[in-house]
C-alpha cells in the first residue's frame, strides 16, 4: 500500500528545520510542501496558506502563493470559513463547492472572486502554546474526497512535529539571546559602578544607588546611565560623577 505522505516530503520537512534560519522560512516551506503532496493525491494544482498563532505573538501566515495568502488573510477578516472552523472543531473541514456551500456564505463569495471552487482547512497539533492550521484551495469543485482529505490530514500531523521542532529551537535562541543580552547589560552596569565607586569613593551599593537614581530623575534605563558614563570614562573625565541635573 502506498505511503499517505511520501518520503521525499518527509525528508524535506525535516530538512527545514536545519537550513531554514527563521519560523517565516519554515512556514512558507511546509505550505510548498503541503500544496505538493495534496495536489498529487487530488490530482490538480492546490494553493495552501498556514496560519500560525502563538501565546503573545503576532500571528504568522505563510502560503505557497500570494493568492494563498490573500485568502487566508480574507477568512481571518471575516471571522468565518473551513479553517476557522477546523482550529475550533479540531478535525479538518471541507468546502466542497463554493457556489452551493451555504456555510460561509461572505468566504464563498471572496472565493469564488478569487477563481477558487473550493476549499479545506486541517489543524495541527502544536501543543498548548500554539496552535495551527493548513488552508487548501482548489480551482475546482468536489476536488476534496475522503482519500484527499486523509492525506491532507496525514500530512498535518508529520509536519505538526517539525513545526513543534522549530518553535522549540526559537525559543531556546531566543532564550539565549536574551541571556546573553542581559549579560552585557549586568557587564555595563558593574563597569559603571566600578568607575563611580573609584571617583566618589563609595561602596558598590552606593554606586548603584546612585545609578538607579539617576535613572529615575532622567527616565533613562539604567543601562543608558552606566553606557554613558564608560563613554565619559573613556574621555577621562577630570570630575567625579555626581548625577546632578
């Protein structure tokens, strides 16, 4: 029996984790892929779009056409559609004609606009923090049976776990820049202290008190404060820093 998803779509799934360099990439790769394996089973050219949403992030769509894209944007605009519907159902949902299709009758009107007859939106299981979606569009009506459906299904789970992949590594980089971000930051900071401590002759506390203070009256980050005194170090300045307004 032949593989519901083929093997190079797998390996090129996978392979976008490793050469892709950003979540946008690896999107705009799945819904390639998507469109490639669906069109195959369907037997037609197939458009796809994926809309990625994620706890406190903007929402990131990709699409395999600019007409994939407009589409996709269209349903979310108008509040109503199969992919909408398929985030909330949890199990994928066709349109099979858009000329007879009642569901969604303002979606069916913009698709029709579009040249596209019908439609499928199927979820992916990100986990709790995310969640996604695959939007097919087709150029013809009935195009959606039970075996295409299922492809499109079997597909949305194998690349559900990459998508799980590169959200994990994002966030472990974006972890790690962060880290090293506030690295540099702590760095600046205890240099500027180090330099207020030797012109005042204070104590470490005093010296970050006196930072902190300077950073209120000013409505500075504290960072800015500590950057602009190395700065004035670097030029030897011949008097103490006092933070005097």
């Amino acid at each position: 029996m032949e593989p519901l998803v083929q093997a190079e779509h797998i390996l090129g799934l996978h392979e976008l984790v490793t050469s892709t360099a950003d979540i946008s990439g690896i999107l705009q790769g799945v819904t390639v892929f998507a469109s490639n394996a669906v069109g195959q089973a369907a037997g037609a050219d197939i458009d796809c779009a994926l809309t990625l949403r994620r706890r406190k992030r903007t929402e990131t769509i990709a699409g395999s056409s600019d007409k994939a894209v407009l589409l996709d944007k269209v349903e979310q605009a108008l509040g109503q559609g199969p992919c909408l519907e398929a985030l909330e159902v949890g199990r994928p949902v066709p349109l099979d004609d858009v000329a007879t299709d009642t569901s969604w009758p303002r979606y069916s009107s913009a698709l029709l606009a579009q040249g596209c007859r019908s439609a499928l939106g199927v979820p992916m299981d990100l986990g709790e923090t995310s969640e996604a979606v695959l939007n097919f569009f087709a150029p013809v009506p009935g195009l959606f049976t039970e075996d295409v459906v299922e492809v499109a299904a079997s597909f949305a789970d194998v690349a559900g776990s990459t998508l799980r992949l590169a959200i994990r590594i994002e966030a472990v980089e974006l972890l790690n820049a962060d880290l090293k971000a506030a690295m540099a930051s702590r760095t600046t900071i205890d240099l500027a202290c180090g330099v207020i401590m030797a012109q005042n002759r204070c104590t470490q506390e005093e010296a970050f008190k006196l930072l902190t203070e300077a950073s209120s009256h000013r409505n500075e980050k504290v960072r800015t404060i500590a950057e602009g005194i190395l700065g004035s170090f670097g030029g030897r300045p011949r008097t103490p820093l006092h933070f005097e307004d």
